[in-house]
C-alpha cells in the first residue's frame, strides 16, 4: 500500500495527539520544545483539520500545548499546510521537510528556519511513532 489512509479525521487526530502526547512527555524532547518556543499552526488539508501549537506557560503542566482549533490566544510563528498523508509519512521519518516544501507537498509560511530547527530535536519521534502504528494502526505503516 503505497498511501495508506486514516479511517477517519478523528483517528488522524487521535493519532496526532499521541504523537504530540509523546513529545511533550519525553524527558529530552518536551523541555527542548519547551524552550524553543516556536509556535506553530498545522493545517490538514485533505480532512478540513486544524491544530495549534506552542510551548506551555509555565503555570501549565508539561511542555507542549495545543488546540485544534483557530480560535487561540496566540500567534503561530510557523505555518504549515500538507495532507494528512505527508504528515503520516512525516512522522515516519519517510518524508524530508525541506524535499517536502521544495515540491509543495508541504506549504509553509512565517519562520520556516524557526520549524527546520525543531527537525534535530523531534527526531527520535519517528520511532515512536512507528512504533505506535506498528502496534495500534498497522494499516498506516509506509
């Protein structure tokens, strides 16, 4: 299977919020996040989904916070629009971000260096995450 799919945009988005429940829960990545401060608004083209995220105040719990929705009390510093495809294979470590803007499978906007500099620090998420869709949605594996 070339493409594989999401069932639904609610299994996408249950999707989304473990991987961002594991990176904001990881001893290395969360606090990396945390301090890099960089927020960003994530757009899903093929499922009419949007997510915003940024780091947690400090009188919030872990390090990441988001929200599916527009409708936050924030600006995001980077904006991206790609189908919930590219994000699946992004998170597989299958997609480059900078081949996948080049060829417009991703769109961007705002301080896209700003995004490019979190790539080092969310690495090791591809294995999670592979390893998540290798135990509770194989039909997404690339």
């Amino acid at each position: 299977m070339a493409n594989p799919e999401f069932a639904s945009p609610e299994e996408f988005r249950e999707v989304m919020d473990a991987i961002f429940t594991l990176m904001d829960e990881d001893p290395d990545m969360g606090p990396k996040l945390r301090d890099a401060d960089v927020p960003q608004r994530f757009e899903f083209s093929d499922l009419d989904l949007v997510v915003n995220v940024r780091a947690a105040d400090p009188d919030e719990e872990g390090n990441l916070y988001w929200e599916w929705t527009d409708d936050v009390d924030w600006d995001p510093k980077v904006r991206m629009t790609m189908s919930s495809a590219t994000a699946n294979r992004y998170f597989q470590g299958k997609e480059n971000v900078a081949m996948a803007i080049a060829r417009r499978r991703i769109k961007t906007g705002g301080d896209v260096k700003a995004a490019l500099a979190l790539i080092p620090i969310t690495k090791p998420i591809y294995a999670r995450y592979t390893e998540l869709v290798d135990a509770e949605y194989p039909h997404l594996r690339v």
